[in-house]
C-alpha cells in the first residue's frame, strides 16, 4: 500500500478511535507495525493526525469554546475557562516532562497491550461504579444525563448529570486522571470518562468534558512534538500527514456523535469487553512472536 493510502487509512481509524474509550495511539501503533508504517516520521504521523480529530471537537463545540474566552462567573453553576485548566493542567506537566521518554520507551506493541488491559479494569471499576449508583437512586440506564436537577439529597446517583455542573475539584480529579493516558494503550476518553464517573460525574458529562479538555491538550502534545520533530520532516512527507489530518478530521466528526449516543445506551460495558477480546488476540500474537 502506498504512504498516502496507508495515511487515508489510519487517518481514518484515528478519527473512528480518538473519543473512544478503546486508545487511539494504541491502535495507530499496532494497525502502523502491521502494515510496516514504523520510525521516526510515524510516530510523529500518529500524533500529527489527532489534531484533525480534535478540529472536529472545535467544531462541534465552538460555542463553547467561544464562552470560554469570556471572564467567567466564579460563583455560577457553568462550565468555565477555570475547569478546563483544571482539567487540562496534570497531563501538560507531565506530558512536558515525560515527552520525550514516552516517545522513545512505550511506542511498542507490548507496551499498547498492557496499556489496554488497564485501561479497560479502571472502565470496568468505573462502570460498576455508574451502575451501583444508578440502582440505588432508582434511575433507569440512559436516564442519567437528561434529568434536569443535581441528585437528590440522600440519593446515589452522580452529583454532576451535565458538564455545566461539574465542580472544579471535579474537573482537577478527571485532569489527574488524564495524566494515565500518556501512556500508549491506555486511552485518554477511558481514562477521563471513568475518572469522571468516579469523581461523581454522569457518563455524559465526563465524556464531554472529556471532549473539551483534548483541544488544550492535543494542540499542546502536537506542537511539542513537531518542534521536536521538525527536522526530520521532509517537504514531500505534509502531503501525507495532511492527508491523515483531513481524513480524522471527518471521521471523528461522524464518531463524537454515535459515541454519546452508545454511551448513553450501553455505558462502557462493551468498550471493556472489546479491550478484553482485543488484549487476549494481541497477547497471544507476541506470544507466538517470542
């Protein structure tokens, strides 16, 4: 297959992975070694591409983004500039110091495997978590986001039904959480969703939370690394890598969307099966390799 077929591809599934709780990065490095896509420029490739999933998050949410921009309201129940910092602030320091060992040292199939297996045991705990509260505040599934008050005194269920709710040690608890996700494998949404859950976060609001704190992030992790990347990008290689972002771009778009919607359904449930079922292929496959 050719470079540009192979960067339509993962672009491609970058987009289908990047606000799944199933690891993105994971994905790029396993379906990269499978088709021989490796080295310096895809490793660089694989991260370059998330910006065109987090573009369709701007998109998505400009208004938002655009509220943000404002003096927020310290004592309003809304969502504000001081959550996303919160939320973005663990995982850009760490991001910072650990760029460049993250880089070299854990952008290997195995590593992904053990990455996905964790990653998935947090969801399922975060999962267990988000049913157990549901039964005991007598909320049928799928009901959790669109109730129109905080949980009821004396109730279990999550004390932030919308991401307008969210306190800011809320948003601080999912940012540490986010830290888990610069290891490959793990997955930032999985990590996000099941901290927000835990902190006491409807699946809803911690997936869109989730969502939002990604541009910061993604756009920080991006420029690092083309900076750190820059002279090894040769002037025929942005044919390729545009053509990967374009590709996300469009993809993630169509996913953000069904995504909510399955999560609003489901809940993790299938997306720790499918971690699972991925991890015992995957493991089997080194093995064989060893």
């Amino acid at each position: 297959m050719s470079e540009f077929g192979v960067a339509v591809l993962l672009g491609a599934l970058e987009g289908l992975t990047e606000f799944l709780p199933i690891s993105s990065t994971g994905h790029l490095i396993l379906v990269g070694h499978w088709l021989g896509f490796t080295g310096e420029l895809a490793k660089t490739f694989d991260i370059f591409i998330q910006l065109g999933a987090i573009f369709a998050i701007v998109v998505l949410y400009f208004r938002r983004f655009v509220g943000f921009l404002t003096v927020p309201d310290l004592r309003a129940r809304r969502l504000n500039i001081v959550h996303l910092a919160l939320g973005v602030l663990p995982a850009a320091v760490v991001g910072f110091l650990l760029h460049d060992f993250i880089k070299s040292r854990l952008f290997s199939p195995q590593t992904v495997v053990y990455g996905l297996f964790a990653g998935a045991l947090l969801m399922a705990a975060a999962e267990w978590v988000a049913r157990r509260g549901e039964a005991n505040a007598g909320m049928p599934r799928g009901t959790e986001a669109n109730a129109d008050t905080r949980r009821r005194p004396g109730s279990a269920g999550p004390t932030a039904r919308t991401v307008d709710e969210l306190t800011y040690a809320q948003a601080l608890w999912i940012g540490l959480f986010q830290t888990l996700a610069l290891y490959p494998g793990f997955s930032r949404s999985g990590a996000t969703i099941s901290g927000g859950i835990l902190a006491g976060a409807s699946r809803a609001a911690a997936a869109e939370f989730s969502f939002l704190v990604a541009v910061p992030v993604m756009f920080g992790a991006v420029g690092l690394d083309l900076v750190k990347s820059w002279s090894i990008i040769r002037p025929e290689d942005w044919g390729v890598l545009f053509a990967g972002f374009g590709t996300a771009f469009v993809t993630a778009m169509l996913a953000v969307v069904t995504f909510l919607r399955l999560l609003k359904r489901y809940g993790l449930g299938p997306f720790v099966v499918y971690r699972l079922l991925l991890v015992a292929m995957l493991w089997g496959v080194l093995a064989r390799r060893m």
